[in-house]
C-alpha cells in the first residue's frame, strides 16, 4: 500500500500526455511526438538517476512523473506549431 499514493496520483496527470499522442497520431505529426520522446527520455534518465538513489522505488515512480509532465510539455510546445501550420 506504500505506492497507492503514485497509482491515484499519475493517471490524471499523464492523462494529459496521451491526449496529445492522440492529437498528433491523428495529425500525422510523428516527427514531432519522437523529438518530444527524445527530450523526455533525456529528462527521465537523469531524474531517474538521482531520484532512485535518494528515494528507491517511490524516486522511480516521482520521475515516472516528472517523464510525463516532461512528455506533455513537448508535446503542447509542438502542438502550438501544429495548430500555426492548420
């Protein structure tokens, strides 16, 4: 039960990244969804890496989340050059 408190928390947040993944499959905009994935995989390596060795498993599940607030940021950053194209 020591991880409940990530399993209620990251759902409605990494909410926000799939919808874009949506928005932008749709779009057919996948050059922008791995550049997005790159910048956050950078950014979840090295959260992971510190995070796990201060905090154990509950730093994996805080940069699982750090990961997909990371993941919805690109993706709204490359959304607003989407809608400029449209």
């Amino acid at each position: 039960y020591s991880y409940m408190f990530w399993i209620i928390l990251i759902p409605p947040i990494a909410s926000f990244c799939y919808q874009f993944d949506g928005i932008f499959i749709g779009a057919s905009q996948t050059a922008e969804m791995r550049n997005g994935m790159i910048i956050s995989t950078l950014f979840f390596i090295l959260f992971s890496h510190f995070l796990v060795k201060n905090f154990d498993n509950h730093g994996l599940w805080l940069s699982l989340l750090f990961f997909m607030i990371m993941r919805s940021i690109t993706l709204n950053y490359y959304f607003n050059k989407i809608l400029k194209k449209f």
